[in-house]
C-alpha cells in the first residue's frame, strides 16, 4: 500500500501539481497581456480572455485533487467534537463516502457534458469547447484517487482547540 501511495504522490500528484502551476502562471499571463493590449496598445486580443477562462477552469479541477490529497480542504469539525471516538470513525468514513459520491456523479455528468458540447467551437480559439469540459471529469477521478489516498494514509485528525472563553 505505501508504494502505491509512493508512485501517486512522486509520480501523478507531483505531475498534476506542475500542470496546474503552469496553467495558472500561463492564465495570469494572458490576462496581463489582456491588460496590456487593451489599454496600453489599443488592440484588444480576442484570444486571451478565453485561455485565462479555460485556464483557471483546469487549475481549479486539478487543484482540487492536491487539495484533497493533502487535507487541505475546509472542514467543519463541530460533528467531531459533539460524538465520541468510536463515532468519529463513522463520521469520517460518512464523509469519505459522501465526497466519494459526489466525485463520481460529477464524473459521470462531466463525460456527458464533455461528449454533448464536442461539436461546439470557441470561437476565439478555434478549438472544441469539449477540452475546457473534459476537465470536469479528470478532476473528479483524480479527486477521488486524492481523497483515496489520503484515506489509505490514515492522517492524524486535525487539532481543535476546545478550550472555553
């Protein structure tokens, strides 16, 4: 098991982790010169509003994967506090099952959208709007292999500080 959570962190997360710096970096770029050709040139490219679009659409969905992978995702630990230990691990295999779910319905509606708008164009970039789509259902597989993973690692629970005012 651990060399399986080996290969993911050193191979696949830390290539999804590149990705998506490049992504942002090369969306923050097209907006700057967004800025530039607007209002410094005169001539406003029609290109680059929908890489930055496109761009920031990928890096969200494959940031979630890093974010889940690390358990750096926004917790309400308030259920945890209220029931017992052995409760706490229910709780957490609840929530594990409930983000498992949901990443695998947005899986299955992310393939659909993806095959539905293929033939749809942008128009600024001339390319099928399917590759913005098709983000959506990576993502979510690669989220559900993050949230495995950090499962199979068995992390400490976060620390709450319970101390009364």
């Amino acid at each position: 098991m651990k060399a399986l959570l080996s290969v993911l962190d050193k191979g696949l997360f830390r290539l999804v982790s590149w990705v998506t710096q490049l992504l942002l970096l090369s969306a923050v770029a097209a907006a700057f010169y967004q800025v530039i050709a607007r209002f410094v040139l005169q001539s406003p490219a029609d290109w680059s509003e929908a890489w930055s679009r496109a761009a920031l659409i990928w890096t969200v969905m494959l940031g979630l994967c890093l974010a889940l992978r690390q358990g750096a995702m926004l917790s309400v630990d308030v259920l945890r506090l209220w029931v017992g230990q052995r409760a706490q691990h229910w709780l957490d295999v609840a929530v594990l099952l409930a983000c498992l779910t949901f990443f695998g319905l947005l899986t299955w509606v992310g393939i659909q959208m993806t095959w539905r708008v293929r033939f749809q164009t942008m128009p600024s970039l001339e390319w099928s709007i399917s590759w913005v789509y098709i983000a959506i259902p990576i993502g979510a597989v690669l989220a559900i292999l993050g949230l495995l993973a950090r499962w199979l690692e068995k992390p400490t629970p976060a620390v709450v500080d319970n101390t009364q005012l």
